[in-house]
C-alpha cells in the first residue's frame, strides 16, 4: 500500500528524473530512505555520461546500500524511483537486502510513452553443460565459507 508520505518521496525521485534530463542524462530517478523516511542517499541515471551500461540509480543506491549498511538497516529501507527497476537492478536490489521498492512508472507503462525502451533483443544462451568441472570451484567455495 502507497501511503502519502510514500507519495512525497516518490514525486522527490520524479524530480530526480527530470533534473536529470536537465543535464543531459536519461530521465531515471531513485533515493534510499531510512526506517525513518529520511534521504539516505540518491542519484540518476548517467549511463550516457558515465559511458557505463550499470549506471542506473537503482542499481547504484543497491550498491551503495550493500558497501554502507548493516543488514537489519539496508532490510528497513525503502528505494523510491522513477520507473519500476529493470531486471539487472532488480537482481542488485535483491542481493542488497532493502527491503522496499516503491515506484512510479511500471515497465508496460514506459514501453508505452518510449516503445524502445521494450525494444532489447534477447541474447542466445547455451547449457548447463561440463557440470563435473563446473561444480569442484562452487563446492570447493562454499564449503570454506558456510557455517
């Protein structure tokens, strides 16, 4: 559910898109906030600028989050962005452990005002395969680093 408090900071990650824009950069905006509504940190898209294909916000406040905050922290937060986070961002802000996303434009919605945005080519992949050789660096990792 989408409280008004959560509304407010989602129109501050709208304005976040549209600074961008005023930059020259993609119209991509998040910011991070605490168990206690503050801005913990927030940023806009600068693949262009930053020639840099993972310079998405929500990925970068992932990261940010993942370097800078205790678990039980980073899992109180909630991230407010523009546009529903894409797939490599979704797979960050999982692995980050926040705890909320709350965003604006859904995926259909943007292919909708931009079509290119839903326009990404799928790349071909192939297997599993070699398992017996794939599996000794997997077990031999994890046997060292699991309780």
């Amino acid at each position: 559910m989408i409280t008004t408090a959560d509304q407010t900071l989602l129109r501050r990650a709208i304005g976040l898109a549209a600074a961008a824009v005023d930059q020259g950069d993609a119209p991509y905006g998040s910011l991070l906030a605490g168990p206690d509504g503050s801005v913990l940190i927030e940023a806009h898209n600068t693949v262009r600028r930053d020639n840099d294909i993972a310079a998405h916000p929500e990925l970068k406040l992932a990261r940010w989050a993942a370097r800078e905050l205790d678990p039980e922290t980073a899992a109180a937060t909630t991230m407010y962005t523009s546009c529903q986070p894409c797939g490599m961002c979704t797979g960050g802000i999982v692995r980050s452990g926040l705890g909320r996303v709350v965003y604006a434009l859904s995926t259909e919605q943007l292919v909708e005002l931009n079509p290119q945005s839903g326009a990404w080519p799928t790349v071909p992949q192939d297997g599993p395969a070699l398992f017996e050789q794939a599996r000794t660096p997997i077990e031999t990792y994890y046997a060292s680093h699991l309780p």
